[in-house]
C-alpha cells in the first residue's frame, strides 16, 4: 500500500533557529514529491518539487533533499521567522495511475 | 487573481439538511478535486473530475455527491449531513489530470470551507 509518513507530528522552535522536517514513503514507481506549505485557516500552497533525478533544491530559506534509494525526503529551514509558523504536507506522485498519496502533515510553530 | 474560490467559508447545519459547497475556479484547469481536512487524518480525496463533464470517486465519496457542467465550476453537495461530514473542505485545481497528462501533479487550492453539522 502507498503512503507517506511525516515526522515529526508537530515542532516548536525559536525564532532564528534551524530545523528539519522528514518524509518517508513507499509510493512505487515513484514521479514525483511535493512539499506545501498550509497558513492557519488557508489552503496549501506548493513550496517545491523533487523529481527522481533531483537530490537537493532551494527555495529562499527551504531547503528539500530527495534520496530516491531510502524514500525519503527532508525539508530544511534555516533561520526561521514567525511566519514559518504553518504546517508543512509532503505530497508524492506515483503508483499505478500516477495518483497522489498525502502525509498528514508537521505542524511548525516558530516563537520569538 | 482569484484562483480558486470558495463558499460559504463557514456553515454550521443542522444534521439532515442539504448543503452545497461551492467552488469557482478562474485559471481554465482543466481538473477540479474536493478534499476534506481533519485532524490527524490529513487530506483525503472526496471526488474529482479530470475534465468538464466527468466526475470520479476519491478515497471517502460516501454522503458526497459532485457534478462539472463546465470548466470553471465544481459543486459539493451533501444531501443529507451528518456530523461526521463536520469539516475543513478544500477545493482544488490543476491543469491536467493528476494520473494523465500533469506532469508536476501540482495542486492549486481554495481557501476552505468549514462546514459544521450539528
């Protein structure tokens, strides 16, 4: 069966810090992986996307990195700011009809 | 720009009722979803449709019924509620159906609808 597996469930962290959020997956054959973003009471946006061939992509201060060999994926933050503060889905394309399997999410909360 | 437009933003109904979420979309996608959001359980796929006039059933379609006379709408109705259909739901688009011809599968989402049924 396919799923996506997020750790940590939840994180607080202070402001200015680091850290890193993990995805595993069994999803097979494998397309691609998608981590979004989801604001307090908004809907999710895209942050970025990690192709088979893809090992490591920026965007500002996220960092994803894809190891295609172990199934996982880890989204990096650096420096972080109040608005981090979100909930971060990891989405993977694949299996027989190319359908998308969801994680359930990590919760971020970033504190002065 | 628009993008996905959702109504109402909040609802609460009573058990029993009919409901219709209503979900308008102005990028000309050709593919439209409906999710519901619970906590611990994540997004879960409702119905979709990859093209105008064609609708499929997602992992949780029971009590949901959907219909795409054109390109730029996509209703959710519950005929009759129950509190467990109590929600955040989220519509969404994308260019091209998820398991054809999109090839990034990226997905353009509303802002919500939190229905409550009592």
């Amino acid at each position: 069966k396919n799923q996506v597996e997020q750790s940590p469930q939840s994180l607080i962290i202070l402001e200015g810090k680091n850290c890193t959020l993990q995805c595993n997956y069994t999803v097979s054959p494998f397309s691609n992986l998608r981590w979004y973003k989801q604001d307090t009471g908004r809907g999710p946006v895209s942050l970025t996307i990690m192709t088979f061939s893809e090992n490591t992509k920026s965007n500002g201060r996220y960092t994803a990195t894809l190891d295609a060999d172990t199934k996982q994926s880890s989204l990096h933050i650096t420096a972080s700011q109040l608005s981090d503060s979100a909930s971060y889905i990891c989405v993977v394309r694949g299996g027989s009809n190319y359908k998308l399997t969801f994680g359930k999410g990590t919760l971020l909360t970033v504190n002065p | 720009i628009a993008g996905i437009t959702q109504a109402p933003t909040s609802q609460i109904l009573a058990a029993g009722r009919r409901m219709t979420l209503r979900c308008t979309q102005d990028m000309r996608h050709n593919a439209m979803y409906w999710y519901r959001q619970d906590l611990g359980l994540g997004l879960r796929l409702i119905h979709y449709s990859n093209t105008a006039g064609t609708t499929g059933k997602g992992e949780v379609p029971d009590g949901y019924s959907v219909s795409r006379a054109n390109t730029d709408d996509f209703p959710l109705t519950l005929a009759s509620a129950v509190p467990s259909q109590t929600s955040v739901y989220f519509c969404a688009s994308s260019p091209a159906g998820i398991a054809g011809g999109s090839a990034t599968g990226e997905l353009f989402f509303g802002e919500g609808s939190r229905l409550t049924v009592l």
